[in-house]
C-alpha cells in the first residue's frame, strides 16, 4: 500500500511571496528526493495560469487541480468551506491549508501547515490588514484541527505558543537557501544590467521599522569604510523614501544603491560582490537573506535577536539590538573589525560558509517525512 502525501504549492500557481514560492518549490522537490520506500508526493494546487508543475517539481505522482482560484480558495480555507482539497496526509509549506475537522486516528488523515513569519502577531501593521486578519484567522483554525504547526526556530515557536494554545503540536523545521544557490558564472554582465558597483555592504529590506534599513545605514556611515551600500528587496516606489534615511544616517545618495525583489541568479550575483551583509531586522521571521549569505560565505553582521542568535551561531557577528543609537555604533563597529583586513573578511567568510552546511532542504525534506510517521 502506498502512502501519499500531498504537498500543497499555491505560491507556485499564485505566488504572494517570492521567498515562499521558492521554499515551497524548493521543500517539494527535496520530499519527493527524500520520498521513504511505499510512499509519493501528490501535488495540490489552485486554479490559476497554466504552470508546468512536473517541470518546476520532477517525480510527483500526481497533480491536483483545485476548481478556485487562489484568493476564492484562501477564503473558503479562512471560513472552513469544503474545497475538495482536503482528506489524507497533507503537508502545506505555508499556512494555505484545509484546516478542517479530521479523523487522524482512524481515517488517517492529518494536515500540517507552516509559519515563517509572525508579523501579523508582533508587527500587524507592517502587513495589508486582509493578510495579516487572513493569517490571524487560519491560525485560529489550525489551533483547532491541525496535527502540527511548523515553524523554522525555537525563538519563532515560543513566539507563537503565546499566540496560539497549540501545545506540543509546534515543530520546529528550519528552511535553507534556494536549491543550487551559487554565484553564477556571469555575475559580472548581471550586475551591470543591475547597474551595481563592485565591493559594497548588502543590506535587505524595505521601509518597514522592523526591517531596521536605518540603523544599517548608520552603521556603515558611522564605520567610516566609505563604500557603495546596495540595499535589496525594496518595496516599490519606497526608493526615495529609502534614499532620505540613508542621508539621514550620514550616508551620501551617491553611495546608494536600491533594488527590489530579485531573482535567484541575480541575488546570487549580487552576493559575489558583498564585502558583507549588514542584517538590522528585528523582525521575528526566518531571515531568508542571512541564509543565502552564509550559504555564500559572505561576511555577516546581525542584530543578536533571538531569531538570528539561533541561526548564525557563530557564523558571523551578532550586535544586541538596545534600542538605542548605541546599536548602530555596535553594529559599524562590527562591520568595521569584519573587514579591517583580508585576513579578518577571509576568517569572517569561512565562519560563514561552516555555519552555512548547516541548513539544507534535504534535510528539512527528511524531518518532514518523519513528522508525518509521528502523527
């Protein structure tokens, strides 16, 4: 008898994330790699533009089309109406889920969800206030019918158990860089597309407080390396906001850079030019930029949140964020002692890549498979 699980993909029919779309991605084609003897993966995903599902994820055993869209689907998932999507061992690498009443004992069905990011409990304002009371809601639901709740640290599951009376049913699953993530062979003619200079501090984020981009641009100014900042993952339209903080923070417009969402390739050439990655977030979310940079082996300056504490380890400089101007300081002085000399980028860099093995999603493919055999 085989056992199936079905894996639920709407960010690639519909993406709202593009780091979501890439885990989700990313996870499902690990579960089928990592697929134990007697077992497959089903994909399910919503109506939507036509997607070559068995290209972007090799090997599913099937592919389930939803009859809605994916806003008409998420609302019926909100409110608890049947979709036809429910039924067996469901797996959603986002909270996209049918969190529907089950028998897990008898009929065997289970669904696990995953939360990656908990700026509609600590931080709703930073959200639309459609997503953020649409992901208020679905962890209501989940409190209620989901066999577990997957989050990607300690720090982010405490968090959430004071949100949500879920008990024991937290699991903590880590994700990682994009499969295959490397400096591409061309990374030079991409960075002249993205009209970028070479040797320059990273930062990523937007206008957003808990995104910190103020005191990252305090802490390079004040560092007194005087070089380019390239600051990525901007929202639209929020470069001149970005530009006016960045001159607040004594950093001059003609040092600025500012790019939106990129895609992989690019990120990663990106990346090769990076003396470091500044990463002031406060945000209690998985930091997807910071894995990408010890995936890299670029150089890592952090607040020492309880979020990046647990991933970077010892992997790069962690600076305690005390809500004072006090912080940029720690943070410049950081950045300043990681690239003082060859010898100190190059010991800060190879702390970076170890740390960086660290995270895999064949591992987090294999962790899963095992959550599901538990429940």
């Amino acid at each position: 008898m085989t056992a199936t699980l079905r894996v639920i993909l709407d960010q690639l029919v519909a993406p709202t994330d593009a780091a979501l779309a890439e885990a989700s991605r990313d996870l499902a084609r690990a579960l089928v790699i990592a697929s134990p003897s007697g077992c497959e993966v089903e994909v399910v995903v919503p109506s939507g533009p036509s997607r070559d599902i068995e290209a972007e994820v090799p090997g599913v055993a099937s592919i389930q089309r939803s009859g809605l869209p994916r806003r008409e689907l998420a609302a019926a998932l909100q409110l608890g109406i049947p979709t036809g999507i429910s039924g067996g061992m469901v797996h959603s690498p986002t909270m996209f889920a049918p969190l529907v009443k089950h028998d897990r004992v008898h009929d065997h069905d289970q669904t696990v969800i995953t939360v990656w990011d908990l700026r509609a409990w600590a931080h709703p304002g930073e959200l639309p206030r459609a997503e953020a009371g649409w992901q208020r809601a679905m962890l209501k639901r989940a409190v209620k019918h989901a066999d577990a709740v997957v989050v990607p640290t300690h720090s982010m599951g405490e968090r959430l158990a004071e949100a949500a009376p879920l008990g024991d049913r937290i699991r903590v699953i880590a994700g990682a860089a994009p499969t295959g993530f490397a400096v591409p062979t061309d990374e030079v003619g991409r960075r002249r597309e993205l009209g970028l200079p070479e040797g320059y501090v990273l930062l990523a984020g937007g206008a957003a407080e808990s995104d910190g981009l103020d005191d990252g641009f305090a802490a390079v100014a004040r560092s007194q390396l005087q070089v380019p900042v390239v600051v990525i993952d901007a929202g639209d339209g929020e470069e001149p906001v970005l530009a006016d903080r960045a001159a607040a923070a004594g950093l001059p417009e003609r040092l600025l850079h500012v790019r939106g969402a990129l895609q992989a390739h690019d990120r990663a050439a990106v990346f090769g030019a990076a003396l470091a990655l500044v990463a002031p977030s406060r945000r209690m979310a998985f930091p997807w930029r910071v894995l990408e940079a010890l995936a890299l082996g670029v150089p890592v300056v952090a607040a020492g949140t309880d979020v990046h504490r647990e991933v970077v380890v010892d992997g790069g400089a962690l600076v305690e964020p005390d809500g004072s101007g006090s912080f940029a300081d720690g943070l410049a002085a950081a950045l300043a002692e990681a690239l003082a000399s060859t010898a100190s980028a190059e010991r800060f860099a190879v702390l970076a890549s170890d740390r960086g093995r660290a995270f895999s999603w064949r591992e987090a493919a294999d962790r899963v498979w095992q959550l599901h055999a538990d429940l």
